[in-house]
C-alpha cells in the first residue's frame, strides 16, 4: 500500500506557493529590507578609561548615507565606527547628532549608493497587526524575528545627564529582540519603517520607539543641526487630581503639579511656586506631564507663553518665557 505524507508537497507545486501567507508577508519584508540595514562596530570608553568594542544596528534612511539608529548604541563613543551590510560593504561612518531623550541617532556612512529604507507611520498602527523585527547583528546576515504589536502607547524613561524625559507612544512587541538588533527596523508587512527596536522589555517582549508626527521633527533636527533643541520651564512635578469645582470648571479632572522650581529657571523667574497646578499652557489643556512634554517644544523658546494657574484653589495666568535645555 502506498502511503501519501499530507505535509509533503507535491513536487509540482512552486516553493512561493508551499509558504503560508505569514511566512510570504515575512519573507518579502526581509528581502526588501535587508539591504538597508547595518551592523554597527563602535569602540566605546568605559569607566576606568577602559575601551570596549560594542555594537548594534541601523537603518539607512537616504541613497547618500543618513543612516538612523538609537541614541545609547553609539553613546560614549568617539563618534564614529564602521557599517557593514549584506552586499558585502564595510564602509566608514560618523555620527552626525544624538538625542539620548528619545533614544534616536543619526550617523552619515560614506556612501552615496544606498539602499534607503521607507518610513511608515506607527499612529497606524493597531494592536495584533503583524510587525518584523530585523537588526544586522552579525556584520553580512541580517536577523528577523516577527511578531504582532501586543501594545500601543507605552512609556520608556529616558536619561540625559541631570535630565529625564519619558518618550510616549512606544510600541511594544513581542517579536523578539536579538542581541545587537538595538537600532534596527520594526517594520509594518509593508515593509515600512514605524520603528527603532530599542528595548527588551522582558522574556518575548521588545520596545521600539516610534516613527510618528515627533520622532520625524527629531530626525530632521539631527540631520540638519546635529542636534534636538527643547523647550525648559525649570520645574519638577506630577499629576494631581483636581476639586470637584474645578473638574466642572474646565472639564478636565487632574493638572500638573508643581513639586520644585528651579532657582533661576524660567519658572521661577515668571513667578511659579510649589503646589501650582498647571492645568493650561500655551493654549493647550495638561492633564499630565506627558501632556506638558508635548506642549513644551521648540517653537516656544525665547516666546511669552500664558500658562493657566490654579494656586490655592484660585484660577490665576502667569505668563513665562521657556529657555533651550541644555543638553
């Protein structure tokens, strides 16, 4: 009696049409985009003025070199390293500017040939849509892992000195991250860019932060100026919730509140105490510090802003003029 195995196929049938559906999304987005990814080699100084060889991944964003990558990748380096790809290539960069508050870094590699990657929109994006994650850990083979958006809307804390930022909106995965694929694509089935793998977030879950409307604003800056410039008020705080009177008052149930001011700060100076709540800035309701980032922005450095008070339970305006943060 001959016997039929149900999972072989028949050897008439092409091996495109033997993969699943997943597997063809997989596949056709690693092969579009491995090309434009590439392994990073750093020389990093370490404490005691050690050096220590280092690495992750990048994306080329531009035929002429700007390649995009995550800010703590190429921290504490000398500011330049080597790429390598999948053709083969090994080719010079440096880095032209880094935000270590939004984990984002543009290099320029010493090509003008490049195959650069496209750029999607992560607020697209939707939880269980299927994302790949693709680093080049390795130097000449990509890595890709996939997986589905099992979050949307995250927070990752970021450092930069004395400062601390939280970058919104990050997508949470569970396409797992390799070691050295930090810097490296999450990509849409499409095959476009909607973020910059950053994190492991714990056993199968990975971070990354997004391409969207505010990390775009930051690459441009990078790959203009050299440099992300932020608007700085002087204060530390967090939310509170506000009185019933006030909830009906501005629609609105929590503020800001005001839990230090920094001595000479532009806060300070307009006459901000501990305890205000800030429950209006430039126009814009804050109900949250998240609320209060987004607002302070570029555009608002060196420019009067009416910020709306409520100091022992009184609606008050004080108006006050945001200085550059310093890096």
């Amino acid at each position: 009696m001959e016997l039929t195995f149900i999972s072989s196929p028949p050897v008439d049938v092409a091996e495109d049409e033997a993969l699943d559906a997943y597997s063809r999304a997989v596949t056709s987005v690693a092969e579009r985009l491995a090309p434009s990814v590439a392994n990073l080699r750093v020389a990093r100084r370490v404490r005691g003025g050690r050096i220590h060889d280092g690495g992750g991944s990048a994306v080329v964003v531009t035929p002429d070199g700007f390649t995009l990558t995550s800010a703590h990748v190429v921290a504490r380096t000398e500011g330049r390293g080597r790429a390598s790809f999948v053709d083969g290539r090994e080719l010079d960069f440096e880095v032209v500017g880094s935000d270590p508050l939004s984990d984002l870094a543009v290099l320029r590699v010493d090509a003008r040939d490049l195959v650069p990657a496209e750029l999607g929109d992560a607020e697209a994006l939707r939880v269980g849509q299927l994302v790949v994650a693709i680093g080049n850990p390795h130097g000449f083979t990509g890595s890709v892992t996939a997986g589905v958006v099992s979050a949307l809307g995250r927070s990752l804390p970021t450092r930069s000195g004395a400062n601390v930022r939280v970058v919104d909106n990050v997508i949470q995965t569970d396409a797992a991250l390799n070691p050295g694929n930090s810097g490296g694509a999450l990509a849409d089935g499409r095959g476009r860019v909607v973020g910059i793998n950053t994190a492991v977030a714990g056993v199968g879950l990975g971070l990354a932060v997004p391409i969207n409307t505010a990390t775009r604003r930051i690459i441009a800056a990078l790959m203009t100026e050299g440099r992300f410039r932020r608007a700085y008020l002087g204060i530390a705080g967090g939310p509170r919730p506000l009185p019933p009177r006030l909830v009906r008052a501005l629609g609105r149930k929590s503020g800001v509140e005001i839990v230090q001011v920094v001595e000479g700060g532009p806060a300070d100076r307009a006459g901000l105490r501990p305890e205000d709540l800030i429950v209006e800035l430039d126009g814009t309701a804050i109900e949250g510090m998240d609320d209060l980032q987004r607002v302070v922005v570029t555009e608002l450095i060196g420019r009067s802003v009416r910020a709306g008070i409520v100091r022992e339970g009184r609606e008050i305006e004080i108006t006050l003029i945001p200085a550059e943060l310093e890096a």
